[in-house]
C-alpha cells in the first residue's frame, strides 16, 4: 500500500527540521568564535542567500514537475554527466551532515549522564539506528514523528531565547573575546551554511506531497524565513545567558550550558530533550530525503540500480541502510568538524548552480536567482578563504575526493554494469 501524502504541515516541519537540528545546535559556538558580536548577522546573511536558494528550488521543481533537485535540473538542460557526479558529491555532503547531527544528539545527551567518551558514540548508532526503522516504515509514520519534533524544540529554543532578551546585556556579545570587524559576518555565513542546507531536501519529495505545485513553494519559502528568525533571536538570547567566551569553550554542548545558567538542572535536561528531538528531526528528514535522492539518481542509471529497489511501504530499502550505515560509521569516528566546514562549500556550490539554472531558464522574479547565484560565489570565496587559514586539509581532501568522483564516475558505473 502506498505511504500517505505530506501535507503543508508536515512539509514544512521536514524542511525546518532539516535546518534546525544540524543548525543551531551544532554551529552556534563555532560562528560565535569566527564573527563574534556579528554572528546574528552572519546567520541572517546566510539566510538571505538560503532564502533566494529556495526561492529557486522550488520554481524549477514546479517547471519540471519532478523530485530530484539540483540533479534533475542539470539533466533537464542536458547536461548529464555534469549532473551524475554531482549527485554523488551531493550524497557524501549529506552522509557528512547526517553524522554532525548523530555526534550532536550524542554529545548533548551524554552529557547529562557523564559516564565517559564512549557514551556519545553509542548514542550516536541508537538514533540513527531507531530513525532507520522508523523512515522503512513510510512517509506516513516519519512525516508524523517530524511535526511532534519540530513544535517541541522550537518552543524550547523561543523560551531559551526569550528568557536571554529579557536579561538584556549587549556586554555580553564580546564577553571574554576581542570584539570582531563586522566584515567578519560575511565570511562566517560561509562557514556555517550548513545550518540551512536542510530545506532543498524538499524538492527530493516532491512525488510524496499533497498538491506538491502549491504545497512545495510555501513550505519550503516560510520553512526558511522561520528558521532565519529563530537563528536571530536563539544567537542573541543566548549569548546574553551566559556570555560569548562560554559558548566557544563548549561548543559542542552550548545551549546545554545556557539551559543550565537560565534554570539550573531542570534547564539543563529540558534543553537536552529540545537538542535530542532537534538532532534526530534532522537525522529523519535527511536520512529520508536523501534515499529519495540516490532513488531518483539511480532510476537514471547513474547509480547501481540496487538503490531503485523498494519495500512494501515504497520506500527505496537499500538507500536507506547505505546512508544510514556509512552516517553511522562515521559518526562514531570521532569529530567530522573540518570535513562538515567543507560540506557547506558543497552545499554553497550546489546551490549556485540551481539559482544559475533557474536565472536561465527565465524562471518568474529570474533577476533575484541571479543576484543568489553571485552571493554563493561570494560565500563560497569566504568559506575556501578561512578554511585555507583554519584546516588546509579540509580543503584539499574536498577537491580531491570531488575530483575523484567526476573523473571516475562513469568507469565505474560501467564496471558495475557489466557485472
């Protein structure tokens, strides 16, 4: 029987969802410790250049009238091959994210127990393991369980923010830093793009909406807008809280910090609850809408055909445990932070490419996906620029492994063929 239909609810709710949990959780101490007092305004820099991005995914999901984003658009203008291998570099992109997100669940969650390294590890496998069995289920059941997520968090994350306003103490921007030129805000939103990459995962879904014209276009623009104006006021709220100083020394847990200075222990786990909801929303609405993709990918013989194959709850069987179960390996590696930094170089790159695509095709308002086009670039040029200083690996073990895949891609392919 065929899985039940997303509606504008559930919609929007997979986008926001693929946004938050790998977004504020994950990045907040990292963008604090690049732009300082100017984070807010990274986050809202980035999130224009998002919100063009979507503006353009979903105009050219419409014309097209298929899921498959980025690499459905390149095959439509003829350029195939061009569109294989970015897939491929799109996949890893999101296997990478899927991972931040299962290492954030685990470190917050763990850190409430305190009972050792290894706990977080293990944490990690038991969500993306749960959430696997959850998404081979249907559309039905991982639709429903990211609408009772999303509200939940977002409640936590509006009080956390609401209560750090209230305190109101712009001291406590630059508390414990030295305060940062405010051209650092445009070179953080290239650092941190990640934490909107969530809301193209829509235009994969498009054969599971409900009246996917109208419902894919409103979802996925005010998903983007919501999210903007949570990253704004959860940056400054809880910066207020408890000072810029603290939340670069604990990244990986900050909002657990601030959650504690508002309202001691009972914070503490309210704000882990939030983070493990958040994290694992993310981890549903990627895992799902990334099978969707190397479905679409495979349909078009650009991956094994293994990954066409479905269960009885229409769900592409095979893609799901392979990004499941590489996610989970290397989430329980150790630290991904350098490799995700050049994920949202994938993503800015990726999203250039649509808005350029979308510019051409003369899409309605083109003169707007032109202007996002030049903002990526730019981004990007900011994002290559830090990474370059920070982690020079990063960058190299991107091109390499990008390169890679456009050289060796279509032997491959053929080999596998023939077998």
């Amino acid at each position: 029987m065929a899985g039940e239909k997303m509606n504008f609810n559930a919609t929007w709710s997979m986008a926001v969802g693929g946004m938050v949990g790998g977004g504020i959780f994950s990045v907040l101490g990292v963008i604090i410790e690049t732009a300082g007092q100017w984070a807010w305004f990274s986050f809202l820099i980035a999130g224009l250049i998002a919100l063009i991005s979507a503006y353009s995914y979903s105009q050219l999901a419409i014309k097209y009238s298929e899921g498959g984003g980025a690499f459905t658009f390149l095959r439509e203008i003829n350029h195939e091959g061009f569109a294989g291998s970015l897939s491929w570099v799109l996949i890893l992109g999101y296997i990478l994210t899927m991972a931040v997100y299962a290492f954030t669940f685990g470190h917050y969650v763990a850190h409430v127990f305190d009972m050792g390294n290894w706990l977080p590890r293990v944490l990690a496998l038991t969500i993306i393991a749960l959430l696997t069995g959850v998404n081979l289920k249907g559309v039905g059941n991982a639709s429903k369980l990211e609408i009772v997520t999303v509200y939940g968090k977002l409640l936590v994350l509006l009080g956390l923010a609401i209560y750090g306003i209230t305190e109101w103490n712009p001291e406590q921007l630059t508390q414990g830093i030295y305060p940062k030129p405010w051209y650092m805000a445009i070179i953080g939103a290239g650092t941190i793009f990640m934490a909107y990459e969530g809301f193209q995962l829509l235009s994969y879904d498009y054969s599971d909406l409900k009246k996917p014209n109208s419902t894919l276009s409103k979802a996925t623009i005010w998903a983007v807008i919501s999210v903007i104006i949570i990253y704004l006021l959860v940056t400054v709220g809880v910066t207020m809280i408890v000072g810029a100083e603290t939340l670069i020394d604990n990244k990986e847990i900050a909002l657990s910090i601030a959650g504690k200075r508002a309202l001691g222990t009972t914070g503490l786990i309210i704000v882990t609850i939030a983070a493990a909801f958040s994290t694992g929303s993310a981890i549903n609405a990627t895992l799902f809408s990334t099978a969707r993709l190397m479905e679409s990918v495979a349909e078009k013989k650009d991956l094994p055909h293994l990954f066409v194959k479905e269960n009885e709850a229409n769900i592409p069987f095979y893609a799901v445990l392979c990004i499941a179960g590489i996610s989970a390996l290397l989430a329980m590696i150790g630290s991904l932070s350098s490799l995700v930094d050049a994920a949202s170089i994938i993503f800015l790159f990726t999203f250039g490419i649509v808005n350029l695509i979308a510019f051409q095709q003369e899409v309605k308002l083109k003169w707007l996906c032109l202007i996002g086009f030049i903002f990526c670039g730019l981004a990007i040029i900011a994002d290559v620029v830090v990474q370059i200083q920070k982690n020079p690996f990063a960058i190299i073990g991107l091109i390499v492994i990008a390169s890679a895949i456009f050289l060796f891609r279509p032997y491959l392919l053929k080999k596998l063929s023939k077998e």
